[in-house]
C-alpha cells in the first residue's frame, strides 16, 4: 500500500509482475493505473509510456469540481 500526502491523490503507474497478477485481481501481466488505494483503474498497457498517456487522457476527460 502506497502512503499518499493528505494532498496527493490521484493515479500512478505501476508494472504488474506475472508472479503479482492475483494480488491485484487482474488477468496478465502488463502496466496498469493504480489509484491511492492501489486498486487497478486502466490497463493492461505494453509499456509505461502508454500508461502514462491513457492516465493524462483520463485526467483531462474527467470533470473538474469546482
């Protein structure tokens, strides 16, 4: 479990291992978007760089409160 700052909420990008495919209920190996919970939102991805666009994409489609 990651220890995020009160102020620090969001996703990172994380490669899940084979050997670490059912600690996160996923189906392959790959990179994924984990939020602050480490629960898997988006992927599995090829590489981080994939990762990382899919991850700003979603951020810049998901509405803003105000």
């Amino acid at each position: 479990m990651v220890d995020w700052p009160a102020d620090k909420h969001g996703l990172y990008a994380a490669h899940i291992a084979a050997g670490d495919v059912g600690d996160y209920s996923v189906t392959e190996p790959g990179w994924y978007a984990l939020d602050d919970g480490e629960n898997v939102v988006l992927g599995p991805f090829a590489s981080l760089a994939e990762c990382e666009r899919n991850m700003r994409d979603r951020d810049r489609m998901t509405p803003k409160t105000v």
